[in-house]
C-alpha cells in the first residue's frame, strides 16, 4: 500500500471519529507502511519505544478496531496482530505453520458463507464481519518437514 502524506493520515483519523493526536498518527502511519500484519511488539519497535508506550498503542488499536479501521488477526501465535483494514478489497492470509511466512489471498465468498452461516442457525440476524486465516507448509519448509 503507498503510504500517504501526514495530511491524509490526519484526515482518516478525524473521519473515524478522532482526534489526530501523535500517537494515533504513528500508529496509522505504521500500519499503512506494513504488507503483512504486525503484532503490537513489532508495531512498538517499528514506531520507537521512546515515541510510544505499549498500553497507548493497544487502546489505539482497539479503538480504530472499533470503528473498523484496522482490523485483528489470528495467526495462533498467542497474540494479536493488527493491520489496515481494507473494505473494498476483501483479503486474507495464509500463514506458515514452520516459519510464520505470510501470503495474502482473496476470494472467500464471504457473502455466500454469511448467507449459509444465517440459513443454518436459527439466532442470528445478521453477520457483521468475519475473520479466516489459513495454515500450512511454505516451499521451504516443506522439504524440511
Ligand atoms: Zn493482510
Ligand atoms: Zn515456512
Ligand atoms: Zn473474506
């Protein structure tokens, strides 16, 4: 993703309902620099330990959560990891169970599962979001396992 100038960061941020504090701007900034998704330890190393502090960034990330700017990630690595979320381009990832390698991939239907999610269960209304990540064995690991 091109990374925008600090007007436009600024200019997200009010959109969704916020003040365009620093710390919200690094945090954005950050996110809008990353390919794949990165855990708040990276996104803290990534801004510089001095400019942020880890529960600012966390209540940062859950705000923009929220709001559906940024969306969380499972990767099972027994901690979250955050990245822009993009509405109008549905993606997803598949992570290497070896090495932690990550891909992007589109195309989960989504609409169709929520369709079946709702016909198949009698106390839902309605699917709001969804998350699906996929696991496996890169090339290279694969020869090693
Ligand atoms: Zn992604
Ligand atoms: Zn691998
Ligand atoms: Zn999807």
């Amino acid at each position: 993703m091109k990374k925008p100038a600090g007007v436009e960061l600024a200019g997200i941020i009010r959109k969704a309902g916020f003040r365009a504090t620093k710390p919200r701007l690094l945090v954005l900034a950050f996110l809008h620099g990353i390919e794949y998704p990165a855990s708040i330890k990276e996104i803290i190393t990534g801004i510089g330990r001095e400019k942020v502090d880890q529960v600012t960034v966390y209540r940062i990330l859950e705000a923009f959560k929220a709001v559906g700017l940024v969306a969380q990630v499972d990767f099972q690595h027994g901690r979250a990891y955050y990245e822009l979320k993009d509405a109008a381009h549905d993606h997803h990832h598949i992570v290497c169970t070896g090495c932690d390698r990550v891909e992007d991939f589109t195309g989960c239907d989504y609409d169709k599962l929520a369709d079946k999610a709702l016909s198949q269960t009698s106390g839902f209304a309605k699917v709001t979001n969804h998350s699906l990540e996929l696991f496996g064995l890169c090339n290279t690991c694969v020869k090693t396992a």
